[in-house]
C-alpha cells in the first residue's frame, strides 16, 4: 500500500520539492516508484528531429513504434515510414527521455504504446509483434524489465 502525506519545510524554495520514499526495504514497488517520481511533470518532446543522409525529418514521438540498430544504421520504425539515421541508439533513447520506451535488446528499444503481443520464444527470449506487424525479438536479459514496464 502506497501512502502520502504532505510536510511543510519553509527551508525549501517555493519552486523546490523534495520527495522522500521510506519502505521497508528497497524492493519491487519502490524500484517502480522512484523512476516514475524522477520523470514527474519532466517535460517529454512529442515531435524529435531525425537526421537522415539527406535531410532532418520531424517524427512525433507517439508514431515512433520501434528503433533498432542493424549493421551499424539506425532504423526508426514509424507508423508511416522507415527512417535511417547514423544517431547512436542511446543517444536517441535519451533525446526521447519517456518511460512508454522501453530497451528489449542491445541494440533496440519499442514503444508500450505500439506493442500488440508478446510471445515466448528460444532460449528466454521473447518475440514482440508491434503496430504494422512489426516483429522484434525482446533478449532473456531485457524480458524482466519488459514486464516490470507492463506491470506483470
């Protein structure tokens, strides 16, 4: 059970808020709990700027379902397009700085919002179907993650 209460600390500056978690011990709720209050009211881009080899494209960030790397290019799966970019995926991961993207393998990350099933696969691993049938394998290290994003 999750309970708040509010304390008054005249110290603080108006604008300043200090969010202390207090549990018993640091386990799964807490762990879910703490990214969610870092990102709180975190001003999240809803269109990011791609580049291409031949141009900047605008993206809205809800059409982006997935970003993979594949012999060193980065494919950006949108609802409309395929886009190819140079960008490291970590560095696009961090631009978009939003929780419904969540990391399924070294070299990928989805959309929760894009997601449509999950399906065991070989070894640990998982198969992801995505909006546009897009299919991407989520690796055994990242499943945990996955469904800790999903709530299970």
């Amino acid at each position: 059970m999750v309970h708040s209460q509010f304390e008054r600390d005249e110290q603080l500056a108006p604008s300043q808020i200090e969010v202390l978690v207090k549990a018993s011990q640091l386990g799964e709720p807490v762990q879910a709990l703490m990214p969610y209050i870092d990102q709180f009211q975190t001003a999240h881009p809803t269109i990011i700027p791609l580049k291409t080899s031949e141009r900047l494209m605008m993206v809205k960030t809800a059409d982006i379902i997935m970003a993979d790397v594949q012999q060193g290019q980065l494919l950006v799966y949108t609802t409309a397009h395929l886009i190819q970019s140079k960008e490291p995926l970590s560095h696009l991961r961090q631009r978009l700085a939003n929780l419904d993207f969540v990391q399924v393998s070294k070299h990928a990350f989805l959309n929760l919002n894009h997601l449509l099933s999950l399906s065991d696969s070989f070894s640990g691993n998982m198969t992801a179907v995505l909006t546009n049938q897009i299919k991407t394998e989520v690796s055994r290290k990242y499943v945990k993650t996955l469904m800790k994003s999903l709530g299970i």
